[in-house]
C-alpha cells in the first residue's frame, strides 16, 4: 500500500489475488504482465505503457489510464 513504482519496469510477471491501494506507477512500463483476481484501488496508471498486458476478472476503482498506451 502507497508504493511508489513511478517510472519503473515490469517484466513477464502474474500478479495474482493481489490488492494494489494508492500504487503509483505513472510512467511505468509493463511488458507481458497478467492480473488475475487482483483489486486496483486507487491506482495512478497516467502516462504508463502496457504492452501484452492482461487484466483478468479484477475489481478496479478510481484506476487512472490517464495517456496511458
């Protein structure tokens, strides 16, 4: 809870059954990363590029996919 991960990469991960509250990651970069079962709330996504990322049968409240690609 409150991480601050701006700007960071995420590399071939799952993330499952997680809860991400207050993440930061504005600017970040995830590369083949699946959420699965995971609850998003709140989460700053802004500016963040996902690429062959899968959210799967997650809960997301207040994400922010603000210029995200």
């Amino acid at each position: 809870m409150g991480v601050d991960a701006a700007e960071s990469t995420w590399p071939d991960g799952t993330i499952t059954a997680g809860i991400w509250a207050g993440v930061e990651t504005h600017g970040a970069e995830f590369r083949r990363i699946v959420f699965h079962q995971c609850e998003l709330d709140p989460v700053n996504l802004r500016a963040t590029t996902l690429r062959n990322a899968t959210v799967a049968d997650c809960l997301l409240r207040d994400v922010d996919f603000g210029q995200a690609h």
